[in-house]
C-alpha cells in the first residue's frame, strides 16, 4: 500500500486545505483521483483537468479569499462541509461541498455556493 493510498480523509482534506489557502492548482489536483467527478450547478467536470478548472473558475470568483468553514462533519469516507468566503471584489455565502474520499484521494465532490459582488 504506498503512503498515498493510506491517507484518511481528514489527512486528504488538510493537504486539499493548505493547498486551497495557497492557491496552488498543482497542490489542489494532486489530491484527487485521475478520474474524479467534480459537479457544479452548472454540470460535471471530470478528472484532474476537470478539477483545474473547477477551482480556476473559483479563484477567479474569490481571488486570494478569507475562508471560514461552520460545518465539517466526517462519516466515513465522506464530508459534508458548509463555508462562506471573502475576497476583495466578492463574497460566497451558503457554501457546501460533499466530498467522497476513496484510495487517499479525492474521488468525487460536489460544490455550490451563491456568490455576490462586494459593493
């Protein structure tokens, strides 16, 4: 078993954390599968390219954000989180994520959040 696959999800969610706050793509994909699902409102994104532009799209909506997760609650291989984010031109609000972890990586993971203009 390599030290990767032996991860638990809350060591794969603090790796994803530090990366997330760095703003760093690499760090980010990393994380998840080669053939995860990242679903949006707007459809489903697949595999590591589909979670790049996932999260470009949200850096460009929250470039260098404050977060603020109210709720993570771990079951097993899964996390159910809520948040809320501030950048300098927008805010998040009503965040929430599920997270499927599988093999320490990311394999699946919902997001929406409601995102409105700083004025």
């Amino acid at each position: 078993m390599s030290e990767l696959s032996s991860r638990t999800p809350q060591e794969i969610f603090q790796s994803h954390g530090k990366a997330l706050l760095a703003e760093d793509l690499d760090g980010i994909v990393a994380n998840y599968a080669p053939d995860a699902a990242f679903i949006t409102p707007t459809g489903v994104r697949h595999g590591r390219d589909g979670v790049r532009e996932g999260f470009a799209q949200l850096f460009a909506d929250l470039p260098h954000a404050t977060w603020d997760l109210t709720i993570q609650t771990f079951e097993g291989d899964v996390l159910f989180l809520e948040w809320s984010a501030d950048s300098d031109s927008n805010q998040a609000r009503h965040g929430v994520d599920t997270f499927v972890f599988r093999n320490g990586l990311i394999q699946t993971q919902t997001v929406r959040y409601a995102l409105a203009p700083k004025s």
